[in-house]
C-alpha cells in the first residue's frame, strides 16, 4: 500500500486511539508494506477472502475499492467469491457478490 492509511485514526482516533494506531501504523503501515513478502494483490486477495469466510461485511466494501486498486480484476473477483461458495456458505458468497458488482 503506498496510501497512509488514516481510516483507523478517521473513524476511531478519539473513541478507541490505541485501536486506531495499531490499525493505520501496525496493520496497514507495517504488514501491508511487506510486499516483498506477499504482493498488495494477494494481500488483497487473502484479506477479501477472510472477511467473506468470516461473513464481516462491514468491512467488505473498504477492501474490495483497495482490491480493485491493487489490481483485482472481475474476473479474478468472481472466480474467487464463487470458489469461497462452496467452502463458506452460499448466503456469504450472494452477499459478497451483491457488494462485489457495485465496485466492479
């Protein structure tokens, strides 16, 4: 991610500023920086993933405009939520689609 991150300090800073640091600065700042290790695509691909098997829709949109910009295309997006189908529920994947074809 070549973006800073800001969304932790945006949404949480005064509420939660510990959360909120440990989301823009560890998270984002540190682990998605490592792109010698995973590329910001297969970060990408592995965290939509994730958030679809553990059915944590609220933070699926956020992720799928980052996927989109680290290179995720609707090719890809489509293989992968219909795949997903069948490991962690339909209603899951019907859901991730239904977000997925707004930004795709």
């Amino acid at each position: 991610m070549a973006k800073k991150q800001t969304a932790g300090r945006d949404n949480l800073g005064e509420f939660a500023p510990q959360f909120a640091a440990l989301n823009d600065d560890v998270l984002f700042g540190e682990v998605w920086a490592k792109e010698d290790e995973l590329s910001a695509h297969d970060r990408s691909m592995i965290t939509i993933s994730a958030l679809i098997s553990g059915g944590n829709l609220e933070q699926l949109p956020a992720h799928l405009n980052i996927g989109k910009q680290n290179g995720i295309t609707k090719e890809e997006i489509v293989a992968m939520i219909t795949h997903l189908a069948f490991y962690v529920g339909w209603p899951k994947a019907w859901s991730a689609f239904n977000l997925a074809k707004e930004i795709w």
